[in-house]
C-alpha cells in the first residue's frame, strides 16, 4: 500500500503542479498510477454536476453545499461554518467518516445513505463516475499542500448579476408570505422527494439562482414563470427568508 | 396514511374535541374565531397557516366529517397501480396537535345573521369568519339516467377514497376484451386534466391485465386541458385501445342504464362492462345553503377570495367562482394561503401582503411519462386573471418526462406537508 500511495501523490502533484502553471492539464496515463482509484481527469468532468454547490481547491468557501477540500477522512457533517442537515449532523455524531467506501455509497445514491440529507442530487449510478469523481476529489485531501495554487475550481457563476442586486437587503416577513408560493412544492423542513430542497441556501446563491430563471438562464419552465414575476426586492425577501429558516 | 405515534395523538385529541363539543364553543374569551368547513386542498390549509400564523391569536376550527382524507390527486395513479390506497391517504392529528381544533362533522348549515354553523352531530359554532372549501357536489340529472343512488354501479370516483377503490376492482374484474367507458364532464370542473389522466391510468393498467379490453370515453367537449400531449401518448403508448368521442360526434348526447350496464351515445347503444360517470358539478351543497352561490359556484373577490354575498365568509378552492385560474389542488392551496394572510390581517391587525396565485398540474401518462402546465395569476378588480403560463411540449425525451414524473411526487410530498403539516 505506502508504495502505491506514494504513486499516487506523484500523480496527483504531477497534476497540481500543471494546474498550478495554468497549463493545458497532461494526466499520467492511467497505467503510471496503479493503485488510484480512477481517473481524476475524467472525475474533473463528473465534478461539473456538483459544482453548482460546492467548490473545492484554493480559497474554496461554502456556499449552497460545504467546500469539498479535505473530505477524505473527514468527520461527516463537519466543516466549520456550514449548516447541515439533522440528518447529516446525526451522521456526523453517529461516527460516519468520509472514506472511500462512504463516499462511494453516498455518491451511488445520497439518500440511501443519509436519508434526509439536503444535498439536491441523485447520485451518480455508474461506479466508473463514482471511482473517477473520487480520484479528483482526492487530490484535494492527502494533505493541504496538494491543494492546487490555481483558482478554486467550481466557483459558482453568477450570471453578471448587479452588485447592487446582490446587496438588496430583504425583508423577512414578506419574505415568509411569499414563500409560501414556494413550500407548495419545496418541503419547508427541506426535504426532498423529487423536488429540490430550498432551506438554509446562503442568500447570494439564492439570490443569483432566481435571477437565473428570471432571465430564463436557467431551465426549469416552473422556476422561470415562479421567478419571472418576482421582483429584485421580493426575491431578497424570499432569500433572507429561506436562509434564516431551522 | 402513515400512522405514528404523532398522528394517533393527534386524532385521538380530535375525536375527543369532537365528543366534548360545547368545550369548544366556549372557548371564546374574546379570540376572534375562524371557522373553516371542509379539510382539504383549500380548508386543511387556510386553517393550517392561520393557526400557524397567528400563534394562538385566532381560534381556529375546522369541520370536516371524514377522519382521513384521500387525495384525489394521485388517485389516478392508484388506479394506474403507481400508488398504494393508503399512499394518498391522510389524517387531522398534526393538524390537531398545532393548534387547529378539528371537529368530525358535517356542517349542515350556516346562520349568517347570528354568524354560526350548524352541525350536522348537533350545535352550532360561533364565527367571525367563515371560510368554506366544501369542494364539489354533483349535478342533479346531469347525465340522464345517472344520479348518486347509482354511484355503485357507475362509479365517479371523483371524490376519492372508497369511490376511487372501487371503480379500480371493478377495472380488475372486466372479462378479457371487455369494455370500459367514461362519461366525461363539461366544462368548468374539478381537475381539467383529471379525466384523460384517469384514461391513460386505466389504458396502463389495462395493457398489463387485459390487453385486448377498450376504452370508450364519450365528451360532451370538443377540446380539453393537455389534448395534443394525451393523445399523442395514447397513440404512441395504448395505440388502438382508446376511442375518443367528443361533442363533433355525439360524445355529449348520452344516457346510461345502471341496471342494464348500457351506455347510449347520441342514440347508439352500447354494453359496456365498468361505467365510470363524471356528471357536471358545482360548489359544495353547504355553499348553496349558505346563499353564497350564484348558479352553480360561489362568486369571490379575487384579492382575499371573500365572497362577493357576504364579506366574514369566504370561499376557495373548486367551489369558488374566481376567474381564470383552473379547479385543481394546487389552485385551493394556493388560493388558501391568499386567504388566510387576509383573514388574519382582518382579525389581528397583521400585515397584508397582495395577493399572488399559481398552479402546475402534473398529469401521468404512462410509466415515467410525466406532463405539465402551469400558470401565474394576480387579482383584478374584476377576477383571478391569467398573467403567464406553459405547458409541455409534445415530442419531448424520455428524459424530461421522467424528470417530470419525478417533480410531480416532489410536489405531491410538498403540498400534502404544506396542507397538513
Ligand atoms: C381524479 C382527480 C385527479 C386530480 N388530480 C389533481 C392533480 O394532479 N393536481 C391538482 O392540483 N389537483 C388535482 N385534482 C383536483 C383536486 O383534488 C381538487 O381541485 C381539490 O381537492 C379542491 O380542493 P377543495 O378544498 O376545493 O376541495 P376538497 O379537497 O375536495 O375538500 C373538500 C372537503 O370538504 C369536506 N366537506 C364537504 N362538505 C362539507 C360539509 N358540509 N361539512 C364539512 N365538510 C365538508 C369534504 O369531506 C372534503 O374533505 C384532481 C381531482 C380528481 C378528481
């Protein structure tokens, strides 16, 4: 195992290093790092679907998720300044660890392995994408020196948004009447059956996510109309409220 | 229905609010008091928030004579074998143990001079605003040949619960290659869509246990809610099973037999097997006897939903007369929520924000065949008027109607929590 282990930092320092110059990033064939995980190129790629939420690399912060830097062994439910769900804070107090195998299976299907987690995603069926994933994220946890001197990778866009939208201070008691149009779909206590959880977002994100359906950036038919209709102030309102709620 | 131990509590303190009535009724002591008639979409929750929201400010009670309440929403999908009876069954206890004081009865009349409710157990309960969600009630010799005494044999199952139960055995136990007919309703009706979902429910189940049955639907419409979608997913999913007939054709010149099982279209006799008759509704019958109604629904002003006969009574959801905005759960909560911020800013001088409607109604065509269409209102001076909408597209991948399908039971747990806590 040290000697596969010691292979795999070469690897992964290999890569950080590249990133570090901001150079076009050359991986190792896979046959020069036996004993990784999987391929923390193509995992790079499978990070897209998570980096609406989380950030990981230099100067990663939380936002809608927790920063993912160091998450290999790691307490579940345990970065400082994020606020969990009680189901996450009971893994965390149950003893559940990030490890190869609990990530695995939280990533093959979140809820399967804590039920009422507000983490919004499906999981990744394919166990190549899992294996892939987890060899990037592992980059950013053998120790912090790894961590790549570039950019955080998954800084969450916002659109071009108005600082002066983003500043709006909202009023939280029209923010409580209007989510009410919301909790006919969004579960108020955050949980999720098929519709995504809306609790505890940091405003900015909320804020910079609504304005996205508003201008029809973003997707959803549903969301586009709901937001369309709301002004900048209603939407403050609703995002002061929402972070604020248990 | 999921029964734990909360739950129980709860509606063991309901029955036993029930028992002790005339405690309630005492419980004045200067409280304003609301009273809502009715448990569901639009009744379980106005009288939810306005518990909620006034923090014991307002004394709320809520009639409703059923212990638990089946969704009609998804009930299709029981028919369709997507969802068990007891999935889209609910009881009062939380409701209860938050503050609502749930009374198991039937309101049978409302004295609007003295301002109370009869009940149909006894007594009668004091208001200083009402609020009615009695949903609907059928109309008499709508369907000629049809009236309730033939809901056994002819189905509606547009109250559901032990309507929707039988209708689905009666489904089960057509022979091989028999017939299946509905009669649809006119327009305006609970649920726009909820007919043609209902036909790709039965078509489902249909292909799996009885392949070479039909269905025969006759409409006295020429279009209905979602048309292109449903027909092009019966054409691609129940290719030749489902004979649509509307009003071009006859669809709304038809009377049944209960007795003989016989089902005419504009003067051609057909046997059929299980009947499923939709008649043509109007408000709740307590709506009627309460003089709010004007024809066959209750007239609102759209900016808090009070009636346009009486300003301390309001009404939601199917029974009222808004404008634009489609009979649909969705519509009741949302209207309900509209309310209960006026009722209560009426009551304890709280903030009164403007109003603001929505709905989206999913429909389910066949397995992770999900639809949708939706739409934002506002309130005018003269209605509920339509601001913005869409509505899916035919042609779609697989993909996003299973997406769909997977957004509908995501509201389905979002509004049953938001109703019932
Ligand atoms: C097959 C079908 C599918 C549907 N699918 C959907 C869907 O997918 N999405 C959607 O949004 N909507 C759907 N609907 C429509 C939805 O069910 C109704 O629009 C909604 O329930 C209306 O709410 P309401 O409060 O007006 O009436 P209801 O929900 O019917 O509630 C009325 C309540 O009042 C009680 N009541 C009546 N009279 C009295 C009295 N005198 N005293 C005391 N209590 C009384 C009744 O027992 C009942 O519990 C569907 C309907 C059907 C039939």
């Amino acid at each position: 195992m040290p000697i596969a282990k010691a292979e795999n930092e070469r690897c992964y320092s290999n890569w950080a290093g590249s990133m570090a110059l901001g150079l076009i990033l050359t991986f190792p064939a896979a046959g020069a790092c036996a004993g990784e995980i999987g391929d923390p190129e193509n995992g790079a790629k499978v990070f897209r679907k998570c980096s609406a939420c989380h950030q990981i690399g230099d100067g990663a912060v939380n936002r809608v998720g927790p920063h993912l830097n160091g998450v290999f062994g790691r307490l579940a439910g345990s970065v400082e300044g994020f606020r969990y769900s009680e189901s996450m804070d009971r893994a965390g107090s149950d003893g559940v660890v990030w490890t190869r195998e609990t990530l695995d299976a939280f990533l093959e299907n979140p809820k399967s392995l804590v039920s009422r987690s507000r983490m919004n995603f499906r999981g990744l069926p394919a166990a190549e994408d899992r294996d892939d994933l987890l060899a990037y994220l592992r980059i950013f946890s053998d120790d912090p020196a790894n961590i790549p001197e570039a950019e955080p990778t998954a800084q969450a866009t916002d659109h071009g948004l108005d600082p002066e939208i983003l500043a709006l201070q909202g009023d939280p008691e029209y923010g409580e009447y209007l989510s009410t149009e919301c909790t006919t779909c969004h579960q108020i206590d955050g949980s999720n059956d098929g519709i995504p959880a809306i609790t505890q977002w940091p405003q900015e994100d909320f804020v910079i996510a609504m304005h996205a359906y508003k201008r029809k950036l973003r997707p959803h038919p549903v969301m586009q109309m709901m937001a369309g209709r709301l002004s900048d102030d209603e939407i403050a309102a609703l995002a002061e409220y929402f972070s604020e709620l248990k | 229905m999921k029964l734990d131990r909360r739950t129980f509590l709860g509606t063991a303190t309901a029955a036993t609010a029930a028992l002790s009535a005339p405690m309630a009724f005492a419980a004045g002591h200067g409280k304003p008091n609301v009273v809502v008639v009715g448990g569901g979409a639009g009744g379980a929750t106005a009288a939810r928030y306005i518990a909620k929201d006034s923090a014991g400010e307002i004394n709320v009670t809520l009639i409703e004579p059923s212990r638990a309440y089946y969704t009609c929403f998804f009930s299709n999908l029981y028919i369709g074998g997507f969802r068990n009876i007891d999935d889209i069954g609910h009881t009062y206890g939380t409701l209860a143990s938050t503050g609502v004081n749930v009374l198991h009865d039937w309101a049978v009349g409302v004295d609007r001079d003295a301002k109370t409710v009869s009940l149909a157990g006894g007594g009668s309960v004091p208001y200083d605003k009402l609020i009615l969600s009695p949903g609907i009630d059928f109309v008499d010799g709508a369907v000629e040949g049809w009236d309730m005494s033939a809901q056994n044999a002819m189905p509606h199952a547009y109250k559901a619960g032990s309507q929707t139960e039988l209708l689905k055995s009666q489904i089960m136990a057509m022979p091989a290659g028999g017939t299946f007919a509905m009669v649809a309703p006119p327009n305006p009706y609970r649920c726009p869509p909820g007919p043609y979902e209902r036909v790709s429910m039965v078509a489902h189940l249909l292909k799996a246990h009885n392949p070479t049955a039909k269905i025969i639907v006759a409409d006295p419409k020429e279009k209905f809610s979602k048309m292109a979608l449903f027909q092009e997913g019966w054409a691609d999913h129940y290719g030749g099973m489902i004979d649509w007939i509307g009003s071009g054709f006859g669809g709304g010149e038809v009377s049944v037999d209960p007795s003989a099982m016989t089902l005419t279209i504009d003067g051609e006799v057909t046997k059929v097997d299980v009947c499923n008759v939709i008649p043509a509704m109007k408000a709740g019958q307590i709506a009627h006897s309460a003089g709010v109604t004007d024809g066959n629904w209750a007239p609102v002003n759209a900016a808090d939903m009070s009636s346009k006969a009486d300003a301390d009574i309001y009404v939601l959801g199917d029974s009222s007369q808004q404008g634009d905005m489609p009979k649909s759960g969705f519509s009741a909560n949302s209207q309900a929520k509209v309310c209960a911020n006026a009722v209560r800013g009426a009551l304890t001088g709280s903030k009164v924000f403007p109003a603001k409607f929505s709905n989206t109604c999913w429909s389910l065509i066949d397995t992770d065949n999900g639809v949708k269409v939706g739409a934002t209102y506002e309130a005018t001076e003269a209605k509920i008027a339509k601001v913005d909408g869409f509505i899916s597209q035919t042609g779609e991948s697989a993909e996003v109607r299973k997406a769909t399908y997977e957004e509908s039971e995501g509201w389905y747990a979002g509004i049953t929590a938001d109703m019932f806590g």
